[in-house]
C-alpha cells in the first residue's frame, strides 16, 4: 500500500495512518515486509463492518428469543438489562470459539506449542462448563451476573464473548452500549412471546442463531427496521429485522408500555 496523508477520522484511514507508522518504526528498508496490503487493508474493512452488524443483531435476537420463553424478565428486563445480556451471552454468544495461530513457541501447561500452531479455545463449551458456573448451568439466570462478570462464576477469567487479552473485540463497549439502547426502546413499545410451533434448535453458521425467529408482526418489518434506524446503527437495523422476515417462530406484539 502506498504511503502518504491520511486522515484519522473513519476505520480506512486509521488503518493507514497504524500503517504508515509501523513502517517508519520498523525502518524503509522493512517497510514493504511489514506494511499491510490493499488486499489486508479491505479484508479488515470487511471483517470490522460483519462483526459491527452481524454480532449485534443476533445478540438481540437471541435476548428476544429468551425472553420470549421468560416473560416475567420481560418486566425486570426494563431495570435489569446488562444482566440479561450478559446471561445471553454466555447461553447463546454469536461467536461460539475463538481461533488463535500461535506466533512463537509457547508453553502452555505441560503442552509446548510451536510457532504457526493453530489454537482453538471452545469459549461456547466453557460457558456451559458445571464445574465453572454450577448445575444451574443450563438455565437462565440473569441474577449470576447481579456482582458483575467477575463473581457470577467460580472462575472470574471465564467469561470472555468478546474474546480477550490483546485480540479482544474493539467494539465491544460500543455493541454492547447499542444492543442495550435496541432493547431498552423495544420494550418501552413491544412485548412478544413463543409461537406454539416454535422448535428451540440453535445453530452454528458464522454465528450461532436461532433455527427460527419471529413470526407474526404487529407493524410491518420496513417500519420496524426504519423505526430501529433512529437509535441504532443502520446495518443493525436491517439485519435484524432481515432475521425476523426470513424466519418464523415467535410472535412480537404491540404493547402499550
């Protein structure tokens, strides 16, 4: 990629201003070996613009989906939020494992791990692990969270949707700030609840979603996407509601909270 002015407002040009800079640290004569290239540069464009969306959305999907099966939450949720979304991302969080390529050799127990080695960590496994978080493992229990993250399990590093350490998600504040104004302001106008054909069948592809989502509307789904665009990002708005049309399983019905 070629060097030049760049400006820091938006993701492109922040990527090529840490660019830029990693090539004058490292020296011109290491430049062409450790600058990004176009190609990388659109590959993180693309992977920042999914997880901006697609995680987000399906967040909320599941919280509405859980819900659904909780109404007496659907009351709580109103003072409760951060808890209820914590408890969904350790029951149903989008990214199921994280993939790691070992970059030097690494002592890691009584394992040792070569450089180029691919390390795979079941984050979905370990937020259903027993041992870690009780025989209440498998419901739904929002008040484990009621300390913070670091006391609703045996093992305060264990929870990690976002991932951790150096590679966690940089949106994570920012989704997590969204998901709670989406479902702040759903509540205050919509409480819904499970289709009598619905079929709880999660599933993997890319993220982990629901076998079905909503069925019945109320209003109809441009409307709800244009109305979610007000508070929310534009792509988040979209894609949930893209769920909703394709999909059907529970009913989402007009209150008059």
């Amino acid at each position: 990629m070629k060097m030049g002015n760049v400006s820091n407002d938006d993701l492109l040009g922040l990527l090529k201003e840490s660019n830029f800079k990693d090539s004058q640290e490292q020296g011109n004569s290491k430049a062409t070996a450790t600058a990004r290239t176009t190609e990388e540069v659109i590959d993180e464009c693309k992977l920042f613009y999914f997880a901006g969306q697609e995680t987000t959305s399906v967040l909320l999907t599941w919280t509405m989906n859980v819900l659904s099966m909780h109404p007496n939450w659907q009351l709580q949720a109103r003072e409760e939020v951060t808890m209820i979304l914590y408890e969904v991302l350790r029951l149903y969080q989008p990214v199921v494992y994280a993939a790691r390529c070992v970059a030097k050799t690494t002592k890691l127990g009584d394992l040792t791990l070569p450089p180029g080695a691919q390390v795979t960590l079941p984050t979905l496994l370990m937020h259903h692990d027993p041992e870690v978080w009780g025989e209440d493992v498998e419901e739904f229990k929002p008040e484990r969270f009621s300390e913070g993250v670091a006391k609703a399990s045996k093992n305060q590093l264990v929870f990690f949707p976002f991932s951790w350490g150096p590679r966690v998600c940089i949106r994570q504040n920012f989704a997590l700030i969204e998901a709670k104004m989406a479902l702040a302001m759903i509540l205050q106008h919509f409480s819904f609840e499970l289709s009598p054909s619905y079929a709880h069948a999660p599933y993997s592809l890319i993220t982990l979603q629901p076998n079905m989502v909503l069925r019945k509307f109320y209003i109809g789904i441009e409307t709800m996407s244009s109305w979610l665009s007000s508070f929310v990002s534009n792509a988040v708005a979209k894609k949930l509601c893209f769920i909703i049309k394709e999909q059907e399983a529970y009913q989402l019905v007009c209150s008059t909270l």
